[in-house]
C-alpha cells in the first residue's frame, strides 16, 4: 500500500504518542488527570514545557535529561517510552502497510494496523506502570479491551471471516479465553498452595490481550509471557538473592489470602466486564468489587517488595508483542512442531 520508506512516518508518529504515554504513565497511577492541567510540566518544579520542550526524543536528548531551568533531571524513561514505542508504530507500520497489503486498500490490515497501534501504545504504558508501581490501572486495560472489540466491528463491517469464532464473535471469544487462562491460574494456585497467584490487573490485562490477538494469539503469548518470567524473573532472583530487603517481613506475620468466593465473583466480574462499567459509574464497582476503581489507598511512590515479588504484566506485554510482531512466524513454529509429532 505505502513505499517501504514511509515506516520513518509511523516511527515519528509512534515517538509522539509516545509522548502523551508518559504523560498517562505519570498522572495515572497518581490519580492525576490526563487532560487536566492540560499543558505538560516538570515533575520536579512544575514548570510549564514549552513547545520546545516536547518534541519527541529531540528535546530530551538536545537538553541532556534536564529541564530548561538546569537544575532538575528528567529521568531517562521519557526517552525510554518514546524511543519503544515510536519503534513498535515502525515495525507494525512497515508490516501492516507495507509487506502484506497487495493492493491500495486491505481492510484486514488496515484494521490491523490502527488496532496493533492503539493496542502495543496501551501495552507501553502498561509495562512501565506496572514496573514502577506494582498496579496496571484499569483504564490502561478497558482501553484494551475496547480496542479488540471496535477491530472486531471493523471486521464485521467489512464481512471479513475473522469477525467470528466458535459462534460469537471473535473478540469476545478471545477475552474469554484470556479471562479463563489467567483466573485458571489464580484459582488453581489459590486451592493448591493457599497463596495469590496471579494479580487481578494481570487477569483484566489477559482480556484486552485476547479480545485483539484473539484466542490462537493470546494463547501463544500466554504461553511466550510464561517462558519469559521464569527466565528473566529466576535470573532477577538469583542476582539480587544476597541483596536485603528493603523491609524486612517478620517472620510470624500472618498472611492472608485472598478468599475463594471473593476470587469466584470477581472473576465473574471480569466477565460481565463489571470492572469497565465501574468506572463510569464507580458506585457499581463499589457494589461489586468492595473498593473504589479510584482509589489511591494501595498507590506507593516507590513501593517496597522482595526481590522475589516479580510483576507479571511485563511479561505478558511482551509476550503479546511478539505474537502481534511476529505471528507468521510463531505460526510456523507451531505448525512445524505439530507435524513433528504427529498431530497434523
């Protein structure tokens, strides 16, 4: 559809919403509006950026990390998060517009490509405010979700077979399954070991994934996440195994789970997507969940946990971007393996 060299457009286009993720990825979690106040500003001095000051990547780099006045340094993630995620448009760019369309206008990659962007933006913010704070805000994951179902209208719209699965339609089947994998794990590992498996924001995050991978690309990336948190997340424990906390747990602190039934109905929740509603309308989730979606109660500017508690959005995120970037391939892999041992 496009030159091979109109991937700088998406890479510059990425950079920028790039830009406005930091912004979410600071406010958000602080219960800060995003669109109020509405002009960026430092967060150590609270000046006002000039438009100088925002273009992506440039500024940060021309002005070596620091904000104009040349005394506070802007951390190196605002760099970090635009470099990703202009490189993530690239590459999705390049794909989508580029490599597979045969004519001047492909609805299924052109759908596609809108929906990957939005979606690897959503998974950006994601990871880095589960790795700064432990929580991946609700909002973040609805915005997922709801990006799965406007793809699949798209796709209803233009009559293109991937609009349906197993009798419904195919983003709904693809939460469900992204709902019933990680709940799984958090039920079985609740009833197994007494413990909390997996986070609830993992659970909501896994049916974002779902409602746009759909059930094949969110069980592979499910699957990618898994790999990669027990060799990344065991290779992070090994190396700061000697290393103290910085808060000791006493020894005979009680630990309470979470209780079955509150795990069954939230779980539940998660389907009727009790959670999105919620935040519409907060008193539902009050009613439902017990809490405020609002709530900054749990929020820790640097929360300290053990070198053995390991977010697991990252993982997911990540896994979830290799299936969007690399399906042809990972769909090779499958099929190959699958032949080989007698299955096809």
């Amino acid at each position: 559809m496009f030159p091979a060299w109109t991937w700088v457009v998406g890479f510059w286009f990425g950079a920028a919403i790039g830009s406005f993720l930091n912004v979410v990825i600071y406010r958000m979690p602080r219960g800060i509006s995003i669109s109020k106040p509405k002009n960026s500003y430092c967060p150590s001095c609270n000046k006002q950026l000039t438009a100088s000051e925002l273009v992506p990547l440039l500024s940060w780099a021309i002005q070596k990390g620091r904000c104009k006045c040349g005394k506070n340094k802007i951390g190196s993630r605002y760099f970090i998060v635009e470099l990703i995620t202009g490189s993530l448009f690239a590459a999705i760019w390049y794909q989508q517009f580029c490599v597979y369309p045969q004519s001047s206008f492909e609805p299924l990659y052109t759908i596609r490509a809108i929906g990957y962007m939005l979606f690897a933006a959503a998974l950006v913010a994601a990871i880095f405010t589960d790795l700064a704070h432990y929580i991946i805000p609700d909002q973040i994951n609805a915005f997922m979700f709801f990006v799965g179902v406007a793809m699949n209208i798209a796709f209803m719209a233009f009559g293109l077979e991937e609009a349906w699965l197993w009798g419904m339609p195919s983003s709904i089947a693809g939460a469900l399954v992204g709902i019933g994998v990680l709940w799984g794990i958090a039920f079985l590992g609740r009833i197994l070991f007494r413990k909390d498996a997996m986070g609830h924001g993992d659970i909501k995050m896994a049916r974002g994934i779902g409602a746009v991978l759909l059930p094949l690309g969110a069980g592979l990336s499910f699957g990618m996440a898994v790999a990669l948190g027990a060799v990344i997340g065991g290779l992070q424990v090994m190396t700061l195994r000697n290393k103290p906390t910085p808060q000791e747990v006493a020894e005979d602190e009680y630990y309470e789970p979470e209780s079955i039934g509150s795990l069954v109905k939230c779980g539940l929740g998660y389907v009727l997507c009790m959670d999105i509603v919620g935040l519409i309308w907060p008193k539902v989730y009050e009613w439902w969940f017990g809490e405020n979606p609002y709530s900054l109660e749990e929020f820790e500017e640097e929360p300290e946990v053990e070198h053995t508690m390991i977010p697991f959005g990252p993982y997911l995120a990540a896994g979830a971007l290799a299936v969007m970037l690399f399906a042809p391939q990972l769909g090779a892999l499958v099929d190959l393996y699958l032949k080989n041992n007698g299955f096809t």
